[in-house]
C-alpha cells in the first residue's frame, strides 16, 4: 500500500536482472539466465514443473511444456479478423510503451517490440492451440535425458536441470516436443540482440505490477482495457489481498477461514457431497447406452473420488520467505522463489494427494483427474454460492451445482481417460467409448450455435467439458435435492416465502451465477 515508497524507488528494483540480461554474450548465458527467470517465475520460453506420471499418478515426473507468450493463447497471433489484428497491433504498441517508461528512445523501443513479438509469434506456431490440449493424450511425450538432446540440441537441457536445482531424474515429459525444437532453433539461429530484448520484455511485463504507477497503469491499459474492457482499475487494498493471495495464500487462507469458515457449513456442504455422489451412482446405473462392465468401472472411480472442503489439513511453512515491509518488489519474487523452489523438489517424490491447488479463500472450485478428488475452498462456501442461513433447496441450486459440476467433470471428455487412481488409463468397452463421443456431439454441436456477442460464435469443442458439467452438475443437484425432499416427506410444491422448493433450486442457481461481463472478455476467447 506504500505507493509513495514504490514511486521513490522508480525501476532500481529491475536494473540487476536486466543488466545480466544485457550481458548474455553466447547459449550458455542465455540457458543460465532462462534458469534464473524460472526460478523467480517469470515465464519465459518454456515451463518446467512436476506432474504425475501419467502412468503412475501416485509418483511425480518432470516435465517440460510450451509457455513465454504475453497473448492468452496460440491463436491470438494468427486470427485474421480485424478485431485479432488490432489486438496485436496493440499489443506491440503496448511492449514498445512500456521500453519507453524503461528509458528507450521510441525509435529503439520500437525494434524492440518488433523483435519480441517475432519471438513470441515463432513459439506461437511451434505450440498446441487450447482445443487440442483438451486431451490429455496429446500432452504426453515420455523422454530419456539423451533424446531430450537429441531433440533440442542447441540448448542444454541437463545443464539447465542443474541450473534450477531439479532432482535427479532419467525419463521426463516433454508436453509439445515440436515446441520444444523451436526453443532449440531460436537458441541456434537468433540473434543475441533479439533474444536479450525477448527475455527483458518477459521480465518487464512479469514485474509491472510492482513497479511505478506509469508502468501499472500501461500494463493494465493492455491487459485490463483491450483484452478483458475492464473500464478502471480494482481499488489498491483488494489488488494488495490478491497479490497477498497469489503469493502467501495459505498463510492468508489461515485467518480467513478462522474468521469465516465453521464446522456447520463444511458439515452442510460435505452432506450434499454425498448426496450428489448418491445421484451419480443412481444415474450410471440407469444408462441404457452403456454396458456392465463399463458401468462397474465407472462405479470404482466415482467411489475412490476425495473429498476436500474448506481447507488443508496442514498449513504451509512460509517461515523461510523473507517479507520486508518496505519492499513489494522483493516479497514478490522472493516468495516467487520459495513456491518454484517448492515445486521443482516435488520432482521423483510421491504425490501429496493432501495438497491443495487453490487457496481457501478463493471463490472457485476444481476436480483434479490425476488424483480422483473434488475440491471446494472456503472461499466459494459462502453467499452467493452457500449460506448456513440459507434452506437446502437455495444451497442445492447454488452450491449443489457446482458440486455436481466437479463431479461430472471426472467423467466428462477428458476426466473420463483417467481411472480411479488418477492414471491415464482407458477404462472403457470401445463400444462405449464410440457412444460417448457419438453424444457428446449433441453437446459441441448446440453449443457451438451459441453467439455470446454478435460476430463470435462459441467452440463447442473446446468448451465441451464445461458445457458437460454444468449441465450434468445441476441435474445432479436437482435431483439429489427431490431425493432429500422425499426422505423428509416435503413436497416440492411446498412455498416458503412464496417460493416453491423447485422454484427456490433454480433462483439459487441463478443468482450464484448473476455477474456483469465487457464484451470484449468473450471476444477473443470464446472463437475458434
């Protein structure tokens, strides 16, 4: 909150990395300061991080995937439509912007930017759109350390693995090996000037939030205005929360939920879990379209789903993060530090099915294929979504569809590859297996018609998993609530404030999901 001490300080906090960045002079110091950015987290070239072995989910593998673009995704550097143009356009505008606040002339932050987005665009087209990394069989590659460099041998990946401090380990995922090619190609044939430029950007554009109001407000000019048509920035302090969130989560999750979270409604909210599991059970065994014994496997994984509410069992030690007052800059890139450190020891060592991957007061939800479980922060388990004070069928509506959301997601298009123990194992008849896909195309089909903004039209196909949970997420919770309804004898024309129980389901549901969006948050995002 201390604008006046961040204005004082100017951009002294950048100059170190970015003279290191001034002083690459050849591929080992271009490999030993991409290193250095990921382990403050700034995301340049590639990512590394650990992931369960697809094979063994109970075990962590390393593994390599596309990133370092500053565009959402793939397709926004190759969109024809005027509006994908303009967006480019100024997004170029907005690197060169932002060289300039740094102290470039125009002329020289112009090539710059020019360079930068040459760069990002080559990894653009050496990377997977988002619809085709909605199978989770195209994400993996299993590679030994010697094939690794035969595929990209112009950036050394062993001597980056020591770099970053990574366990020992033989075999890794590599995500999009094509990318992983193009990493090499730019390491071999850029020029030294281009990639210089190319890594100062990632780490300019990483560290804006931090920095002097002109660079703040350039940076939400791009990210907020353009892309999402936010019309002005979120007050200071819910910005300071959000940062405090991202950066020391459960430390600040720790007196959230001491202030806000009780034993009833994580009671409630567990109550409705199995309930809504109930009506899972129910409605897998009265498909006609599927056979036994797919339907037996179905029943096993839906069994072995974890249940996670509120928050985690165990703190996270923050103690060795060292949080000076008077330094937002640093706090955030030593906390940086701390959380990619945290990750990448994570390599070769069995999975914490304890963990969680969402802070308890963040207001969303998640199912995690690869461990089986559901999981609701505390955040999300209050009004709208959830209220102790509120009746079942409200709660049902609200909250009970997003449980039944979750829930369907481990058997929607790509939840249902993985098996109960959260390996990526084909568990059905093939026959079955055709049948899902044959019906799922009545969902991409009726929402790939949808038109959120005229000139958009929706990606079935992308938003198939989505579009799957929230419809079976609230038929589960419909029904689950008919079904409580009935074991206590009330009938569902029952009114209470006027309301019928069905009726107060579904106003529930609506007013969960009431919210105000720019057009311009869809445009971009929702085409093909």
């Amino acid at each position: 909150m201390n604008e006046a001490g961040i204005e004082a300080r100017g951009t002294t906090p950048l100059q170190p990395e970015l003279d290191r960045i001034a002083q690459i002079k050849d591929q080992r110091g271009l490999l030993n300061e991409v290193a250095r950015l990921h382990k403050f987290q700034v995301d340049a070239f590639f990512g590394f991080s650990p992931l369960p072995d697809p094979q063994n989910a109970a075990m962590n593998i390393a593994n390599l995937d596309q990133a370092g673009l500053g565009l959402p995704e793939k397709d926004f550097y190759f969109r024809t439509d005027k509006k994908s143009e303009e967006i480019r356009q100024k997004y170029v505008a907005h690197i060169a912007k932002m060289f300039t606040l740094l102290g470039a002339t125009p002329a020289d932050a112009a090539q710059k930017a020019t360079a930068v987005m040459a760069i990002e665009t080559g990894l653009a087209k050496a990377s997977l759109d988002v619809t085709a990394r909605r199978d989770p069989q195209s994400l993996i590659h299993s590679l030994s350390k010697q094939e690794l460099a035969a595929l990209s041998p112009h950036f050394n990946f062993d001597e980056y693995f020591v770099q970053v401090q990574s366990p020992e380990f033989s075999k890794l995922n590599v995500a999009v090996p094509d990318f992983m090619k193009q990493v090499s190609v730019f390491a071999a044939g850029q020029s030294l000037a281009d990639l210089r430029d190319y890594l100062s950007w990632r780490y300019l554009s990483a560290s804006a939030r931090m920095l002097p109001k002109a660079f703040f407000d350039e940076n939400f000019d791009f990210f907020g205005r353009t892309l999402t048509g936010a019309l002005e920035q979120k007050p200071r302090w819910k910005r300071c929360v959000a940062r405090t969130d991202d950066e020391l989560g459960e430390a600040l999750g720790r007196k959230f939920v001491e202030k806000t979270f009780g034993a009833e409604g994580k009671q409630r909210t567990l109550d409705m879990v199995h309930e809504i599991e109930h009506e899972m059970a129910v409605d897998i065994e009265a498909l006609t379209w599927m056979s036994p014994a797919t339907k037996k496997e179905a029943q096993v994984k839906l069994q072995a789903v974890a249940n996670k509410i509120g928050y985690p069992d165990q703190w996270r030690d923050y103690s060795t993060v060292k949080i000076d007052a008077g330094d937002f800059f640093g706090n955030w890139y030593r906390a940086n530090e701390f959380e990619s450190h945290r990750q990448t020891v994570k390599i070769a060592k069995a999975v914490d099915r304890n963990e969680w991957g969402m802070t308890p007061p963040t207001v969303n939800a998640y199912y995690d294929p690869t461990q089986n479980n559901i999981n609701f922060p505390a955040g999300i388990l209050q009004p709208p979504f959830f209220s102790n004070q509120s009746g079942d069928p409200a709660n049902y509506g609200a909250i009970g569809a997003v449980i039944g959301h979750e829930l369907t997601h481990g058997f929607d298009d790509e939840g249902r590859q993985y098996d109960a123990k959260g390996n990526l194992k084909d568990w059905w008849q093939k026959s079955d297996a055709d049948e899902f896909v044959k019906l799922s195309e009545c969902f991409v089909n009726e929402y790939g018609g949808f038109s959120p903004v005229t000139g958009v039209e929706l990606n079935g196909k992308l938003t198939l998993g989505e579009n799957a949970a929230d419809n079976g997420g609230i038929r589960l919770a419909y029904l689950a609530l008919l079904d409580d309804l009935t074991k206590k004898s009330v009938v569902v024309s029952t009114k209470v404030d006027g309301y019928t129980e069905d009726q107060q389901f579904f106003l529930g549901f609506a007013q969960a999901w009431c919210e105000n969006q720019r057009p311009e948050v869809c445009t971009p995002l929702c085409s093909d």
